[in-house]
C-alpha cells in the first residue's frame, strides 16, 4: 500500500515539476514526436519501392545474328527479345551497343548489362538439329552501385532467360503445330481421294452386279419358257404316241393339213413381212423428224448464242468508253484551271457515266449467264438426239435381224414340210418303228427338263449370290463413306483445325499461376509497419532513458525505498512511451497503413511501448550507462533477428537460435495479425510473451536497482572525473560503502586492511587473466571463421557474444577495483563512524553527490 502511495506521489510531483517547466514541454514533444517520425519517414520512403524500378537501368546489348532451322524456318531470338522489352516497363531497359553498355555499367549509369551473344539463336536452334550446345547469355552486374538494385536486376535476368525459353519454346510449338496441320490435311486429302475412288469403285462394281443379274433374271425367264416347253413337248410326245395308231388311218387328211400349213407359213411370212417394213419406215420418219427438231433447236440455239456474244461485246465496249470518258472528265476536274462552277456539271456528269457504267456492268453479267445457259442447252439437245439416233440404230438393226432370220427359215420350212409331204407315205410304214422313236424322245426330254430344272436352280443361287454382293458392295460403299463420320476422322478433323498460334502460346507458358494471398497486405509500406513501428517504440524509451534521470531524489520526501522510487518514475515514463505509442499508430493509420482492426492496433502498439520501457528501464535503473548500452545492443540485434525484414529461415544459425528470446519476435508478429488477419490465438499468445517480459524484466530491474546501486555510484564516479561524460546522481542505501566491509572492519581493522592487500593482489591477476582469455578467444575464433567459411555468421555471433562477455568482466574488475579503493577509506573511520554506516542502512534512498564529490576532491 505505501509501494503504490509513495510511487504516486513521486509521479504527480514530476508531472507538477513539468508544468511549471514551460520550455521542457517543448523538450517533452519532441521525445514523444521523433521517434514517430522514424516510422512515419520509413513507412512512406517504402510504401511502394518495387512500384519504381522501371527507373533501375539495365543495358542490353543484342548482337545475335539470328539462326535457320527446318522445323522453325529463321528466327531471331534477340531481335524478337529487344522488340519484347521496349514494351516492358518492369525495368529501365537501356538498348546500347557492347562498348557504351560497358562505360555506362563502370560509371553506375546502369546497374547491370545483359548480352546476347552472336550465336544465341543459331545455338538455341541446334537442339533441334542434334546439336546440343546450351546457349548463355552474358549478364554483368555492378555490386558497388547498390545493394538491392543487383538482386532486382538478377530476377530481371533469370525473367529474362525465362522470356527466351518461352518465346523459342512458342516458336518451335507453332512451327511443330503448322507442320502437323500440313501433313493432316495431305492425309485428308489423300482419305478424301480414296474414298472417291472407292465409292466410284464400288458404284461401278453395283452397276455391273445390277446388270448381270439382270442379264441372269432374262436367262432365268427364258430357261423358265424352255422348261414350259418340254412339259408341253413332253404332252406333245405323249399325245403323238398315243395317236399314233390312228396317224394310219389319217395319212390322208396329213396331206390335206400339210398343204394348208404351207398356206399358213406363207400368209405368215407375208404378214411379218409388211409388219416389218411398215415399222421401219415409221421409225426412219420419227428419227428424220427428230432429227430435223434437233436441228432447227440447235441451228435457233446458235442463232441466239451469236445475238448474246454481239451484245457481250457491244455492252464491253460500251462499259470501256464510259471509263474512259470518266477518266477523262475526272482528270478535267481535277485541273487546277477549272472553276468551281464548271466541275459541279462535271461531277454530275461523272456521276451519271458511273450509274450508266454499272448498269453496263449488271447487263454484261447476265448476258454472259445467258449465254452460257444457252450453250449447255445446245449441248443437253445435241446429247439426246445422238441417244436417240443410237436407240433408232440398236432398232433398225434388231429389225434387220429378225427379218433376216424369217426370211431364211420359212423357205426352209416350206422345203421341211413339202419333203414331209411327200414322204408320208412312207411314215406310214415306218410308223411302228417310229412309236419307240417317241418313247426314246420321251425319255429325252424328261433329261432335257430335269437339267433345265437344274439350270434354272443354279441361275437362281447365282442371282443369290450376286444379290448378297451386291448388299456387300453397297455396305463397303456405305462404310467408305461413313468413314468421314468416325471418330478418327474426327480427330484428323482435329488436327487439322489446329490453331499454331494458340499452340506456340499455350507451349510458351503451359502453367498459370493463380495467386491468392490469404492475408493480403494492400502495400509493401503496410507490410513494413510492424518493423518501423516497433522500432519507434524501442527507440523512444530509449531516449527518455536518455533525457530524463531515472534516478529519483529525496525533495518533498523524508525517505523513500528503492521499490517506490523504482516504481514512481516508471510511471512517468510509462505516460510518456503510451503518449509515444498512440502518436506513432495514430500517425501510421493517417498514412494510410492497411490494418484490420485500427483500435487494436493501436492499443497493440500501447501495450508494446509498456513491454519495451520495462526492459530498457530496467537495464537502465540496474546498469545505468552499462544498460542503456546493452539496450542498443539489443535492438541492433533485434532488428535482423526478430524477422523484420527477411523469414527467420533466412538468417543465420546464431540468430535463429536467439529468435525466441528477443521482445521484437513477439511485438512484430502481434502487429502484423492486427494488420493482415487474426488467426486462432497467435495475436493473445504473443502478447502473454510480451507482458511476460514486462513482468520479469520490471521484477529484475527492481533486484538489480538495489544489488547494483554502489556499481552504478563507482561506475558515475568515475565518469564525473572525465568532466565531459554526464554522470548520474546515484541514490544509494546507506552511505555507499558495502555492508561486509563495515562489519569486517569493525571485527578488527588489522585483518581487514590485510584482506583488501590480498584482494588487490587477485584483481591484477583476474585484469591480466581476462585480457589474454580474451584475446586468445577472438583469435581462435578468427581462425575457425576462415577454416570453415559456411560458418562465419554463426561465428561472428559467437564472437559478438565473447566480446560482450569480456567487457561485462572488464567491467566487473573496474568495479572490484573502485570497491577495494572505497573499502580501503574504512581503514581510516573510527569504530564510531562505521557504526553510524551501519545504522544509515535502514534510513532508505538519499543522494551520494557529496561522498563523489569528497572523493573526487581527495583524488585531486
């Protein structure tokens, strides 16, 4: 309760120490002010750096001579690269020869210079050609100029080299591609004209299945006439043997029939005769008149051919003299001589010969079709009458044949018949012998009649057979042409709809990326807030450590304990780093930095600054200079070792081992999810670390303020004796002598001055030890450095750590050695004076000045 009274107390009164102080407000504003404009400088500086590198020069320097291939044809891949970056602004391409790009690379006007080389494309291309000789592009790159601008210009050059691969892998894709459509469509033709010739195959070979069966069906009708025949010969044979024995008795009447047969033959042939002539005349007048048709229609057809071809050419010339008057009146026109009032007539009159020209134009077309029309009807005319005269042909002779065949076989029959006539007498006697004739001729046409049985059955399988081909051929037929409708053909389809443009794109850049932040961060700025901001807050308790005393004095107060002082002023400095704190976040939200909760960040940067003073405070209250010095150590290796600017993973093995340990790794992290995104718990577990190590710094700085007080009055001491380094006025408890010392001399001061001749004897030994333990450390370290390169950063933390530890023993020793010289006045007290020292240790905090300045004054 009195912790909290006092330490009130204290902080009202420096707050009323303040405000009577009018020009330390001035001092007070920039404390809280400069350190937010650190983080406000830098956010702005790097809002959006790699938004300007169009402004990082780059030469390029194309000295490629291009290369011939058969798949791709020429190419030239530097010339077509060149043409590709003046249209690219990611960089500021710089397109010189060899030598400027090389003056221009040494005096830093540009940062790097890419070259492509004569051969590069005739390289490129030989991989096509067996000849796997990898091209290079020859990429320089100026270090010294800066230490950013190399690595943009070396992912310029890897996009670079990236950009050529596509564009050579684009080109070769395309000419692939064309070569594939080109031979597709040759195999297409080649199906297209098979397939012709097939079906025209297949059509004629139907044609001639079609007509031989029909050629068969005749066969077949006829063999069904004969077969009729012999059944009615057959009965004809019957009824002869039957009739036989009364062919006796009418040998008489045969005469009689005989003679009137003959009479029949000839009334026949006389018929047939007068049939005959009579058809054939009636034909040669049809095919005469035909003909004469055919040759008015042709002989008018041509008449009219001839009208057409005199108009075309009338119409020509009419159409040639119109362009020509046109062109003569248009070069009238356009004579600077003629008047405005005289072309007007003109362009009218052009105009006219125009309209007048184009109708020319319309009829001269359909004359042409007239004409052509006409000339296919001649010819359609001309083809039928010569079908027609053929037909009359294939008739007259067919008729030519039959008469030519009555007229040879009547005279015969009538020889046949009279010769029977004649001889019938004798059939009469041969008559019997004759009867066994007609039974040997019955039984020869039942063969007759079987094997045209047998005949006809096998011209039926036959026709069968040529049916079923026929269904094959047209199937093969149907299959021919149903192969343009497969899905093979549908794939040579396919390939020979390839598009070569979209192949050579899609083979130039198969894959695409499809980018998707999960927490986005709207600017490179907003990404780098969480850095520049902490770093304002660690630099602002900083510098109230520097400007404002942390050690506390006794005005207004009887006594104070080092737990109320301790807390007293870390109030005030804790108003001030939150005042800090909502200056630097609220400025930083003003600038426009992306944040997803602007309240939380803000008191996220409160809580910061709290976690922040309490560990400079206390290295500050504890070691005094020592500890503001250890407080820069820190944040020098905070800042690349909490993942400020690079992924931890990137660091080397000394500082990924020290990354949980530093208050930046957690106040970093805290800010960046108030930026991007929460997730889960990371936000409340960064924080727990960081009150964590408020809680235990602020514990420890307390111990420390009072188990390093008479370090920090013999370390101030000494400063003042510099009269240059300001030096801090040291509240101590007691009068600043150690409490083993006192008692021990008044135990007995004899034993006690001899110890402190003991002590100073081990401090030069310690002195000398620590010196060559230290040097001896740094060289060893220095030789493991170069015999293990991979090593050196990991080594160099090392060394920084070994360094650290040899000045905090040198230190020490200092402080030994300023102790056993404070001891050594204890010799020279009275026993009434140490037991007064003694006393004075329950009397609280109080002012060491005079006990520095009486020493300081005996020293002198």
């Amino acid at each position: 309760m009195f912790l909290v009274r006092y330490a009130w107390q204290i902080f009202t009164r420096d707050i009323a120490r303040l405000g009577r102080t009018k020009k330390a407000w001035i001092i007070l504003i920039g404390v809280v002010i400069t350190p937010a404009l650190y983080s406000w400088v830098n956010i702005a500086a790097f809002w959006d750096p790699y938004g300007a590198t169009e402004n990082i020069k780059v030469a390029v320097v194309n000295e490629d001579k291009g290369g011939f291939s058969d798949v791709t044809g020429r190419i030239d891949v530097g010339k077509q690269v060149t043409e590709q970056l003046r249209e690219n602004h990611q960089l500021g391409w710089q397109f010189l020869d060899a030598e400027a790009a090389e003056r221009s690379l040494e005096r830093g006007d540009t940062y790097a210079t890419i070259t492509i080389p004569s051969d590069f494309s005739s390289e490129l291309l030989g991989a096509l050609n067996g000849q796997y000789t990898q091209p290079a592009l020859e990429y320089r790159v100026n270090e010294k100029a800066s230490a950013i601008a190399p690595k943009i210009t070396d992912t310029a050059a890897s996009s670079l080299d990236k950009q050529i691969t596509s564009a050579f892998k684009e080109q070769v894709a395309e000419a692939a591609a064309s070569n594939v459509r080109d031979e597709g469509n040759k195999f297409q033709n080649k199906i297209q004209q098979s397939r012709q010739r097939s079906e025209g195959a297949f059509d004629k070979a139907a044609n001639n299945i079609e007509s031989a069966r029909s050629d068969l069906q005749r066969v077949g009708d006829k063999l069904g006439t004969a077969q009729s025949s012999m059944s009615g010969a057959k009965q004809t044979l019957s009824d002869v043997e039957q009739a036989m024995a009364d062919a006796q008795a009418a040998l008489g009447d045969v005469q009689g029939i005989i003679s009137d047969a003959q009479g029949n033959v000839t009334g026949y042939t006389d018929s047939l005769t007068s049939a005959f002539v009579e058809g054939a005349t009636g034909l040669a007048e049809g095919t005469s008149r035909a003909q004469e048709s055919v040759a008015d229609i042709t002989a008018r057809l041509d008449q009219a051919n001839s009208r057409f071809n005199s108009a075309t050419q009338q119409t020509n010339d009419a159409i040639s003299a119109g362009d020509k008057s046109i062109k003569q009146l248009r070069g009238i026109v356009n004579s600077p001589a003629i008047s405005p009032s005289v072309a007007g007539p003109l362009n009218d009159a052009i105009s006219t010969l125009e309209d007048g020209n184009a109708a020319n134009k319309q009829l001269l077309g359909n004359l042409q079709a007239l004409s052509n029309d006409s000339n296919e009807t001649a010819k359609s005319i001309k083809s039928t009458a010569d079908a027609v005269n053929q037909a009359a042909q294939d008739t007259k002779q067919t008729s030519q044949a039959l008469s030519d065949a009555v007229d040879k076989s009547v005279p015969e029959l009538n020889r046949a018949m009279s010769n029977l006539s004649s001889k019938v007498g004798g059939f009469s006697a041969t008559l019997e012998t004759q009867k066994a004739t007609m039974k040997e001729a019955q039984r020869l046409v039942d063969g007759v009649a079987k094997q045209l049985g047998a005949t006809q059955d096998a011209v039926r399988s036959f026709d069968s057979d040529l049916a079923s081909l026929e269904k094959g051929v047209e199937g093969a037929r149907d299959d021919v042409r149903a192969i343009t409708a497969t899905s093979r053909t549908k794939e040579l389809q396919t390939i020979t709809g390839l598009n070569s443009e979209e192949i050579g794109n899609f083979f130039a850049d198969p894959v695409e990326v499809k980018s998707e932040p999960v927490y986005p961060v709207g600017s490179y700025g907003s990404a780098m807030v969480a850095l520049f901001t902490n770093l304002s807050l660690w630099i602002g308790a900083f510098v109230l450590m520097v400007i404002i005393r942390v050690e506390v004095d006794l005005e207004g107060f009887k006594r104070l304990t080092v737990g109320q002082a301790y807390l007293g002023r870390f109030m005030l400095m804790a108003l001030l780093v939150l005042v800090q704190a909502v200056i630097v976040t609220v400025g930083d939200l003003a600038i426009g930095v992306q944040t997803v909760s602007p309240v939380g960040f803000v008191a996220t940067g409160m809580l910061i600054s709290l976690a922040y003073l309490s560990i400079i405070y206390a290295l500050s209250t504890a070691l005094g200079h020592v500890g503001r010095g250890l407080a820069v150590v820190l944040v020098t290796v905070q800042i690349p070792g909490a993942s400020g600017l690079y992924p931890i993973e990137l660091m080397p093995t000394f500082f990924r081992a020290i990354y949980p340990l530093l208050p930046f790794s957690y106040g970093i992290d805290a800010m960046r999810e108030t930026i991007g995104g929460f997730y889960g718990l990371h936000y409340w577990k960064f924080m727990a670390v960081l009150a964590l190590m408020f809680v235990t710094s602020f514990i420890l700085g307390l111990i420390g303020r009072r188990s390093f007080a008479h370090f920090n009055l013999l370390f101030n001491r000494e400063l003042a004796k510099t009269d240059l380094i300001a030096a801090e006025n040291v509240q101590i408890v007691g009068d600043g002598y150690r409490f083993a010392d006192v008692i021990k001399a008044l135990q007995g001061k004899e034993e006690f001055a001899a110890d402190l001749e003991k002590r100073q004897h081990d401090y030069l030994h310690w002195i000398r030890s620590a010196a060559v333990v230290g040097f001896v450390g740094m060289v060893v370290l220095g030789i493991i450095a170069a015999l293990v390169p991979s090593q050196k950063p990991f080594l160099l933390g090392i060394w920084t750590l070994w360094c650290l530890v040899i000045l905090a023993i040198a230190v020490t020793l200092e402080y030994l050695r300023q102790s056993l010289a404070q001891s050594a006045e204890l010799v020279d007290l009275d026993e009434e004076e140490l037991q007064h020292s003694v006393a004075a240790r329950g009397e609280g905090v109080h002012s060491a000045t005079s006990a520095a300045s009486v020493s300081v004054e005996e020293e002198e």
